[in-house]
C-alpha cells in the first residue's frame, strides 16, 4: 500500500508533476523577488566622539547616500531618526579616513542595504579663540521725519570660538535682522546672533539693542535711477548673476547737497561673503541660487548733509556659478 502511494507520487506522470513544481517554483521566485526594488536614502552623518581640542573643517559632509532594497511594500518608510555616524574618538588634525557606521537595525523589517560608502575623509583642525564686535542688522526705514542717530548693544562685543581657519575669517556676528520700518520713537529690543556652525559664544546668543532717533535737519528729497548694483566680497573661484543690475536710490538732504547729486555719487551693493566655492567637491556652498538677498546703499562722497530713504528693488535674487578655470582646477 505505501510502495504503490510512493509510486504513484515519485514515478506516475513525472512529467507533468516535474512541470507543475516548476511553474510553483517560478511562481514563487517572482512573489518573492520580481518585485524587489532599490532606493537611495540621503541619510545625515553625526560626527561623535569628537576631541574637544578639535573642530570640523568647513565643508565636511553632512549627509551620505545609502541604497537599501526590499519588496515594493516594504520600501516606503519614514526615514525621520535615520542616521550614520564617524566615531572620532582617536582623531588627530588634519584628514584622515573613518568608517562609516550605520546600523541597518534602523531600517524596518525585510528591508537590507544594498550599497553604502565604507568610509568617508574627515578634515579636523584645531581651535581658536577671537573677541569679535556685534553688528546689528536693520531692515526697513524708520518714519520720514526721524534718522537713525546711534546703536548701542550689551554686549558690543562677544568671545567667539570655533575651527582656527573659520575664527580667523570672522570680523564680527550679524544679529538677526530688527524691523524698523516706520519706526517713530526710540527703541529697545532683544536680537538673535547669527551664529555659523561650529563657532560657540559662551552661551552668548541674545543681545540687548537700543535704536536713538532723532529728527532730520533737512527734508529735500531726490530718487536717482539706475545706480549700479555691485556684488561686494564676491568669492574669485565664482560669477554672480543678478536679477536686477541697477536699482532706484531715494535719497534725502539738504537742497544744495541734493542738486550736486549723481548717481556716481552713490554705492549699491549686496554682500555675498556667506556664498563659497568649496574646490574639494566642486560645489558652492551653502546654495547656488540665494534669494531674497537685501540690498544696501550708502554715499560715496561721505556728505553727512545726505542719507540713504530707500532702495527699490530692497531685495535681488542670485545665481552663482564656477569659473572653468576653477572647475578645472578642482577636478
């Protein structure tokens, strides 16, 4: 009884029972793994174990990109929390190759990584330390009738300390920019500092600001057009191209200041020193195409008999680009 059950189930139409487990078997294979996907994740990189002695050069990486695969269903997933790390417990200046850890237990369930970088090149530097004034930014115009008279901050000036080839580049820390448009009487406020990444103020981050006014001695008014606009601190490795070339100038003074003016008596400018070209990848940084970039102004001559009422547009769009030389360069 069992010898004819064997029978019937290995030897009696093997053929066909051969050609069904095959087509099960395909079956299964493409439920399994026809539907297999791949996508790249941009995963941030935390730098941990870091000698306090020491400081990232500017430019290092912020994010890595990892491939992780699985089935279609599984592959979408939030990938809020997700990060690599670089351990530089035994770091010393300069550059150096680390591992790149990434613990795939991060990742949902059925879910693998296909493709990650070993390891990634870190630049350290070591610290330094600089007494830096604060320099208050201002957007808006304060009423017709008054001018600014005086700023005063506490503190005027802060300690800053950070990677030595970034505190040397530093002249000073921009607050946030204060709202005076329209502003009629003396104020006092609170302003942030801008503080860039890796630089630290000993807890220093809000500073006291008080605004004097004062009534202007003069009321003549004249708008000059076209006044060049300049990039001012203009990266060499970089070309600027500007959604307005010129802009309207109001300027307000007494009559005979006035009617000597010309636009080559006055200074539009924006400053670009934030926007770098970074030759070891190639890229500018932080972004190629800055908007909403303010737009300043100020008399040439230095006449104290004439001040700056408006500029139209107050704000321009940029776009940088590479010189090819310095493409070449870089590459």
């Amino acid at each position: 009884m069992i010898l004819r059950f064997l029978k019937y189930i290995f030897i009696e139409d093997y053929i066909a029972k051969l050609i069904c487990l095959a087509i099960g078997s395909a079956l299964w294979f493409y439920v399994e793994f026809a539907r297999v996907t791949q996508v790249t994740l941009n995963i941030p990189v935390e730098y941990v174990k870091k000698p306090a002695n020491l400081f990232l050069k500017q430019g290092q990486a912020r994010f890595v990109k990892i491939t992780v695969r699985g089935r279609e269903e599984f592959i979408k997933f939030p990938t809020t929390g997700i990060r690599a790390e670089i351990n530089l417990a035994n770091a010393r200046s300069g550059e150096a190759k680390f591992p790149l850890i990434f613990d795939a237990r991060q990742l949902p369930e059925r879910v693998e990584v296909a493709q990650k970088p070993e390891s990634l090149v870190v630049g350290l530097e070591k610290g330094a330390t600089k007494i830096v004034p604060v320099k208050i930014a201002l957007s808006g115009n304060v009423d017709a009738a008054l001018r600014v008279q005086k700023i005063t901050t506490d503190p005027a000036q802060v300690e800053i300390e950070g990677p030595e080839q970034l505190i040397n580049s530093l002249t000073g820390l921009d607050t946030e920019s204060i709202d005076i448009e329209g502003l009629a009487k003396n104020l006092k406020t609170k302003a942030e500092l801008r503080i860039p990444d890796q630089v630290f103020t000993d807890n220093v981050k809000t500073i006291d600001v008080r605004i004097d006014l004062v009534a202007k001695a003069f009321s003549e008014v004249a708008p000059l057009e076209g006044v060049p606009l300049k990039l001012q601190n203009l990266d060499a490795a970089l070309t600027a191209a500007l959604s307005d070339t010129s802009v309207q100038v109001v300027v307000q003074g007494e009559a005979s200041a006035i009617k000597k003016l010309k636009t080559s008596d006055i200074y539009a400018y924006v400053n670009v020193e934030d926007t770098r070209f970074n030759a070891r990848t190639g890229s500018i940084l932080p972004y190629a195409n800055e908007s909403g970039v303010t737009v300043k102004a100020r008399v040439l001559s230095g006449n104290k008999k004439l001040q700056i009422v408006s500029v139209t547009p107050d704000k321009v769009n940029i776009r940088f680009t590479v010189k090819p030389d310095y493409i070449k360069k870089s590459e």
